[in-house]
C-alpha cells in the first residue's frame, strides 16, 4: 500500500514495519485517556470544504 509523501527507502521500511506493532489493552485504555484529556481546537474542516462535505 503506498504511502503518501514517502520519498526515502528507508521511511517506507519503518512505515511498513509498524502494521506489525501490537497495542495491548493497557496501550490502548493510555492513548483514550490521553486522547480524552486533550481538547480538540478548530475545525475539523476550511469553511469552503465544510460546505462540500455530506454527513
């Protein structure tokens, strides 16, 4: 699977090296906690895009 942007041999081995990580429970319960106490700031989209996106 390509990966946008990546230019260096050596980028695309560490990228694809990192579909063989596994996350346990307790990795996972950190990153909700993390993710939960960080507040998100803006919008998700430009206001021009926001208009041509259906949801």
């Amino acid at each position: 699977m390509p990966i946008p942007g990546t230019t260096k041999l050596e980028r695309l081995k560490e990228n694809v090296a990192a579909a063989e990580v596994e996350l346990t429970a307790e990795d996972l319960a950190l990153l909700r906690r993390e993710l939960d106490a960080t507040p998100v700031q803006g919008d998700r989209y430009r206001p021009e895009h926001a208009k041509r996106v259906v949801e």
